[in-house]
C-alpha cells in the first residue's frame, strides 16, 4: 500500500497542486479519528505515517505525573523511569499500541482521506479561477433545462442561468454554443456555484471590447450603456485621441464590428452615440435616430427638455417609450420630449441663446436605428 499511496501523493501534487505534507496531515489526522471510533479508544494517541516503509504506528501519548488518576491519559514517574531514566515529571511519554488488524482500516481511511481533499481542492481551484472571471464573459455549452434554469457547461463546472436573465427572443436547446456574462461566483458546501447572465448591460460592453480593438486597447472608451434585452440597446463611446472616430471604430468596416455582435445577440438593434460632457450634445445624441432642435438644461433636478420636429416626435420616443426610455438610462438625465409645436405654443422655443446642435449618429446602413 505505501507504494500505491506515495505514488498517488506525488501526482496529486503535481497534478492538482495538493501539498503533500498537506495530505499527510491529513490523513494522519484521520487515522487518529478511525483508531478512537474502530477501537473504542478515548487516549491521546498519534499516528506515524511512513511512507518509505509502508508502516502506520499508533502511539499512545501519557503525562508524566506523580500521581495518576487517569490511566489512558497518565503514567507515574516511577512507569516512565522504566522506559527511560530520563523522563522527567510534566514530560511525555509515548507508548506503540498499533491494533494488529490496523492496515486495512489504515488503508481504507487514507483513501477516503485522499478522495475528499482532492475533491476540496478541485472545489478551491475551480472557485479562484471563476471568481477572477465575475463581470467578465465565457462561451458555453448549454446542457439542459429546467422550469427555473438553463444549465450551461463552462468546462469544469455547470453554471446556472436563471429565467430572468434569459433573452425573450432566444430559444435555449442542448449543445447550442452562447457567450453569457458571469454575474456572481458563490462558494457553498457542495462546491463553487456561478451564475449568468445573457441579459446583462455587461454582456454587451464584454462584447465590444472583445470585437473592437480600439476599446481593448484603451484608446476608445465605453461611457455608458443602457439595454433592454433581445430588442434594443444604446451604448455612448467616447475617444481623447482626435484623430480617432468612437462611434466609426464601433461601427467597423462596413458595419461587420456591431453585425457581429447583433448576430450573437439574435437581432438585438443597438445604437452607438458619441459620448459629450455637455449634457446638451450628449442627450441629443442618445436621442438618436431623431433630429434634435433644442436641449433645455435643468441643472438642479438633473432633468432636460428636448424639442424635436413635429414629425419626428414618434421617432424620438419609441415604440412604448422605448428610445426616450434608453436614452435617459444611457445619460443619467430625466429626459422630457416635446413637438416643436407644443414647444412654440409654451413660448420654450426657439430660443436666442440656444446651442447649435451637431448630432453624431452611425447611418443606416443595417437598420440599427430601425422604428416599426
């Protein structure tokens, strides 16, 4: 048995980073444990474990005293000074009271000792490498489903991807391949346990990042991003380098960086806006597809009013509210959407000292901005 068990320690160590004087420890720890239940033994005792040889030795551990009132746990000085001269009082004395029918249980113990901490360890590299990876994407293999999740394998481990955070528009079936957002790493007693997210505004900016190399690289920035998932999103960009353009960056040669990343989200139209520290300009921006005439600022209660032509009323607010509703996630702004009609009728606009507004939205080229 000592060959098989040094053979087994030595890989566990090289495969599983497992210390194996961590093991051993451990094992003897447990050895201690199944003497006392196998043996009806209440004494002090340790094990020795001796890899080399093969031997597993039980030595009883008693005090030194004068007197003794507990046999198992005390020897007299006079006992003592049998075994050795030296032993002094307070001293103490080690006795081998190795059962003759230790080994099979010796071995049994050890090997359940040896399966629970690699199973321990295991648990403990799975939960450093995933918690590393919290707000960050993976791709998955979707397993199976259940009324209340989707299963999706990440390799080592399940991760759970509850109905809330499942886009509308998509259909989950086993051994489809989906990139999820990793929104929480959580440690229990039967292992790590990670949840996802294909619903998340991280999903989103993940993806950029991940198919633009200008965002990667720091030199185009994501300021902002507003979602509602599987039908619209508006995402605000920004670049301190003049002669870079945020928005084109995103958009790709021919629109193939922001098509990919609608294809991988089912559909899902996203607009990009260039991203302004003049609430103004950025509010007109989000606002896209919809012309804008004026933006009034309301500083003390972080709210705006903007005027749209008339015909572009419907645009600017969206189906159900929906780009009004984006728009004001994206910029952190109350947002208040009136025709320039009602605008000249509430003697709001036009205004002498209103800025000239110089909207900077992505074409057309592939419907993003689409309304129907």
């Amino acid at each position: 048995m000592s060959n098989e068990l040094l053979d087994a320690l030595v890989l566990l160590e090289e495969e599983k980073g497992i210390s194996r004087d961590i093991l051993i420890e451990a094992i003897e720890a447990a050895l201690v444990s199944a003497y006392r239940r196998n043996f009806n033994q209440a004494q002090n005792v340790r094990v020795d474990l001796n890899l080399e040889s093969g031997q597993m030795r039980v030595f009883a551990r008693k005090d030194v005293v004068e007197e003794v009132f507990d046999p198992r746990l005390e020897i007299s000085l006079e006992e003592a000074m049998k075994i050795n001269p030296n032993y002094q009082l307070e001293d103490i004395v080690e006795l081998e009271v190795t059962p003759k029918d230790f080994g099979r249980i010796a071995a049994q113990t050890a090997k359940q000792v040896v399966t629970q901490r690699v199973r321990e360890a295991e648990r403990g590299i799975i939960y450093s490498e995933f918690i590393d990876r919290e707000e960050d994407i993976m791709t998955g293999i979707v397993q199976r489903l259940d009324p209340k999740f989707i299963y999706v394998s990440l390799g080592k481990i399940e991760a759970l991807l509850p109905v809330n955070e499942q886009m509308p528009n998509e259909q989950y079936k086993p051994h489809d391949r989906i990139k999820v957002f990793i929104t929480k790493v959580e440690k229990t007693t039967k292992g790590p346990q990670i949840f996802v997210s294909r619903t998340h505004p991280g999903l989103l900016k993940r993806l950029f990042e991940a198919e633009v190399p200008e965002i990667y690289d720091g030199i185009v920035e994501i300021k902002s991003v507003a979602r509602e998932a599987g039908d619209r999103s508006k995402i605000s960009v920004y670049s301190d380098h003049h002669d870079v353009d945020p928005v084109g960056s995103c958009v790709g040669p021919k629109g193939t960086r922001v098509q990919a990343i609608v294809n991988e989200l089912k559909g899902e139209k996203i607009d990009i806006v260039k991203w302004s520290d003049n609430p103004v300009v950025f509010v007109a921006n989000a606002l896209s597809p919809s012309k804008v005439l004026d933006v009034i600022v309301n500083e003390a209660e972080k709210s705006t009013t903007v005027i749209v032509p008339d015909y572009q009323l419907s645009l600017a607010i969206g189906k159900r509210g929906q780009n009004a509703r984006l728009a004001a996630k994206l910029t952190g702004w109350k947002i208040d959407i009136k025709s320039e009609s009602e605008a000249k009728e509430a003697g709001i606009y036009p205004r002498e000292d209103a800025p000239l507004l110089s909207q900077e939205s992505i074409e057309n080229e592939f419907d993003f901005f689409d309304e129907d």
